[in-house]
C-alpha cells in the first residue's frame, strides 16, 4: 500500500494559453482543451492524500534533447511575428500546411525566413492547435512541472502525478498538433535516462495515439512506447497508431500500439491494457511514465470509447501493479463534469496498489 502523501506537481502558469477557438472535426468550436480542466482535477484531489507542490524551472536544455531547435525557435517567436504581419492576432491557425503530396517528386523545399504565419504550417500540423500571446511560457511550464516529477522519482518517490497543461503526446520532434505544444512525457523520458536510467517505458492510456510520443523514440531501443488508443481508422490522428507499427532499427519491437473500437467498454480496456503491460514487463524498464488522458470516459466529445469512472479505478489498479518507479503524467480528457473524479479514481486506484 502506499502510504504517504502522493507529490501533485501543478502551478497556474497554464493560463497563459487559453485560445478561445479552433477549428476540430471540420467546424469551428469553442474549445475543448480549456484551462477549468485543471481547476476541476484540483479540486477533486483536494481532499485526499495529496499534497501540491510547484515545479522547479529546468530552461530550455532538456527540451532541446528532444525537440528540434528549428521548433523551438518557431514557438519562442511565433507571436511576436504574427504580430508583425496579422493586425489582429487571436487564435492563429495555419492557411497552408506543408504535405508530403505537395512535394512528392521534388525537393522538399523550406518554410519562409521572417513570416511567422506563413511558418506556422510547416511547424504545425493540424488545425486543433492554435497559439495565443501565453502559449510558449504555458508550454514550457508544463514541462517543467513533467521534469520536476521526474526528478522527485529520482530522488527516490514510488510514484508523483504532474498536472501538466497544454498536453504534449501529439507533439513530434519537430511538428507540434493536437492541443500539444512540447512532448512533456517525452522530455521526462529522455532527462531520466540523462540522470543514469537504462531504459524508460511510456505507457499512453489516453483515447488517441501519442503519435508525437512514437514518432520520437521510433528508432531508439532505450524507450519503450505502449499505447492503448482508438483505432485510427475512426479517430485522430487518422494516420499513425495501426498494429504494424512496430519501431525501427534500434527501435525494431520497442513500439506497440493496441488500437480499440468505437464504444470499448471497461472490460475490453483492461484486457489489452493488460496485455500492453505484459509488454511493458518484458522491456524492463528502469521507469515508467504513463501519458494518463481521462478522454476514454463515455462521452468524450473527442473519442468514442465508454469507460466509466468506476472502470478508471480499475485502470488504475492495474497500473498500480507495475513494480516499478512511476510518473504519471496529463495529457487529455474534456468533460469538465467528470475529468475531476476520472484522475482522482485512476489516482486511488494506482495508490491502492503500489508498494512504497
Ligand atoms: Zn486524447
């Protein structure tokens, strides 16, 4: 049983990215991704063995281990150049994104030098992800408060929750989407085997693939990368999360995606996320950062699998029996009504189970 107070890295930075818009399954909506889903998660570990505590700032070399320094770059300046050529700049989504038809045949060509928003559609690759004034120090908050967990684990914590917001599984090394700005779990990832560890697993319960996730470690055999997601072939991100897809090179194996149909219920869910942490145990890792999305819940308004709260306590259990240093890390979940009791049952499910 674990028995002392479990450490909730938060801190209100993540306000400063707040886009009221963006444009999501073809129509413009308000957004789904909003700074109240950390204030109901909060409030539902108010009273229970948790305790609160700020990140520490780590700068901007472990994003660098990770991220392309072109995309870096584009999202320090982004805003000041929107500003120099937009009037008025909101929610700023891309006119023309980069594609791989676009070029084929050709060389692949480069974004402009100096026009941010002409930029932008080479760096982003969906219309789900705009960025306000506050985006890049929000972002880069989160991945502090992912470091800063990372870092209690270090230090000898069985297992520390770090409230991130924005997201980060969609991000790839050098593109950014799907409300993700920085790779918040994969960054943690690489910092722990900076600090010595061997290898690290990223187990993704979140209803989408972490894309992003895959894409940067697809050829590295230190990374493990499980994911539980819907089948792409009905949800984002449509492209990348099939069965097939297995990792490269050094990688070859390290990679497994166990796609679910639309409306999986808890005892399908747990079948296969069983499996995966079969898998899990096979790599064995040094530790094991779970990108925690709650967006399986029924009714999701970005997925379509039917978990209740109750099957998130289960999930969480089962975690819990992972016998191994555990950061888990937030990427989704959009339902403002239950976000709250879905991490707090997932949170009491891993506590339950997990030795100190
Ligand atoms: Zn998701």
């Amino acid at each position: 049983m674990h028995t002392q107070p479990l450490s909730v890295i938060t801190s209100n930075d993540h306000r400063l990215h707040d886009p009221e818009f963006d444009i999501y399954s073809g129509s413009l909506v308000r957004r789904f991704e909003v700074p109240q889903r950390v204030d109901r998660i909060r409030e539902a570990l108010a009273d229970g063995p948790f305790e609160m505590k700020p990140p520490t700032a780590h700068g901007i070399e472990p994003v660098l281990r990770v991220h392309n320094p072109d995309l870096v770059d584009f999202l320090t300046t982004a805003w000041k150049e929107y500003t120099a050529v937009i009037a008025s700049p909101q929610a700023v989504i891309a006119e023309t994104f980069i594609h791989e038809g676009l070029v084929e045949g050709m060389p692949v060509g480069r974004p402009p030098l100096t026009n941010g928003y002409g930029r932008l559609g080479w760096f982003c690759f969906d219309t789900s992800s705009p960025l306000v004034e506050g985006s890049w120090p929000a972002a880069l908050a989160s991945v502090d408060i992912a470091l800063s967990g990372a870092d209690r684990l270090l230090a000898g914590e069985r297992v520390v929750y770090s409230l991130c917001r924005p997201p980060g599984h969609h991000a790839a090394r050098s593109a950014f989407g799907g409300f993700c700005l920085l790779n918040n779990a994969a960054i943690a990832a690489q910092s722990l085997l900076d600090a010595g560890a061997g290898r690290v697993t990223i187990l993704d319960v979140d209803a989408h693939h972490g894309n992003g996730t895959q894409q940067i470690f697809y050829q590295r055999g230190d990374v493990q990368f499980v994911s539980i997601h819907m089948d792409p072939e009905w949800n984002y991100p449509w492209f990348m999360g099939r069965t097939h897809e297995r990792g490269d090179g050094r990688g070859a194996g390290a990679n497994l995606n166990l796609p679910l149909p639309v409306g999986t219920t808890g005892d399908h869910y747990l079948t296969d996320l069983t499996a995966g942490i079969d898998a899990l145990n096979a790599f064995d890792p040094d530790y094991v950062i779970v990108s925690l999305g709650v967006d399986p819940a029924a009714g999701d308004p970005t997925a379509g699998l039917s978990l209740t709260t109750d099957d998130f306590n289960a999930v969480g259990r089962v975690i819990g029996t992972i016998d191994r240093p555990l950061l888990i890390v937030q990427e989704g979940g959009y339902q403002l009504h239950r976000v709250g009791a879905d991490v707090r049952a997932v949170l009491d499910g891993v506590c339950a189970m997990a030795r100190v």
